[in-house]
C-alpha cells in the first residue's frame, strides 16, 4: 500500500543536509540591513502616440499580430521585407513579409488561398506570416527580425 502524506512539513533527520545544532546557545542575526539604493532601470521605450489608420495596410498588420508583438516592431519588419510598397513583387518571394512560395504556399492553401494570387494581399499575407511567427518565432526572417 502506497504511503500517504500526513501532512507533516518536517524534513526527516535522514534528509537534513543541516548540522546537527546541540547548543542551546544558538545565536541568529537580529536584523539584516538592506541597501536603500535601487538597482538602475533603463527608461522605458516610447510609446507610438497615434495607433495605424483603420483599414489601412498598416492597420491591417496590426490587427492581425493582435497584440503579440509591439504593433510598431512587426511594421519594421515588414517595410524591411518589402520596402515601401506592402504589395511588393521581388521577383521570388511574395507580399508584405516577402514569403517563399515553395516552404508557404501550402499554409495559403490551407485557407483556401493560393499564393500566387492571394499573396500580394496584405492580410492574407499577415495571416500567413503570423502563423509562421506562431510557429517558428521571429526565424523566417533572418534580417529584418533585427529592425
């Protein structure tokens, strides 16, 4: 039959790692005196005082990262990715976050889109691209993760 815990919080002499104290004379430290300087913070970064238009290209991105990562970091990448036009063609990967048609096309299959229509567009292209931020984290772009 299993053992069952009677709820005694003592530690068994078999697994004191402690020495055995056999004084009754045993001394403890009043009181201990902490340092009244606070470890330096570094300032907090500034927080972007107007949200994207809605219904924009930007406010689009936004929407659809919902949150996860700083509205203003995911805009960096994917004007890294694309340059100034969002719907940008680079002659090999496709739209806002520059996606490769052979390793995402199949994700833009799975939502009944093809990537090489729906690809240019700037949602369905966010959609993907944050599916793959879901999945592999800031991987898929080596670059301009760094922006």
């Amino acid at each position: 039959m299993p053992e069952v815990w009677s709820g005694d919080l003592s530690i068994p002499a078999a697994m004191s790692y402690l020495p055995n104290n056999t004084t009754s004379e045993a001394k403890v430290d009043e009181t201990t005196e902490v340092p009244a300087e606070q470890a330096s913070q570094p300032e907090p970064e500034p927080v972007a005082t107007q949200a994207p238009e809605v219904g924009s290209a930007e406010g689009t991105i936004c929407s659809i990262w919902g949150g996860s990562l700083p509205c203003s970091y995911v805009l960096a990448v994917a004007r890294c990715e694309s340059g100034p036009d969002y719907y940008a063609d680079t002659g090999y990967y496709i739209g806002t976050f520059q996606l490769d048609p052979n390793l995402h096309g199949w994700r833009f299959l799975a939502h009944g889109w093809n990537i090489w229509t729906n690809g240019y567009n700037v949602y369905e292209n966010s959609v993907v691209a944050y599916e793959l931020y879901l999945d592999n984290g800031m991987a898929p772009w080596p670059v301009c993760r760094y922006s």
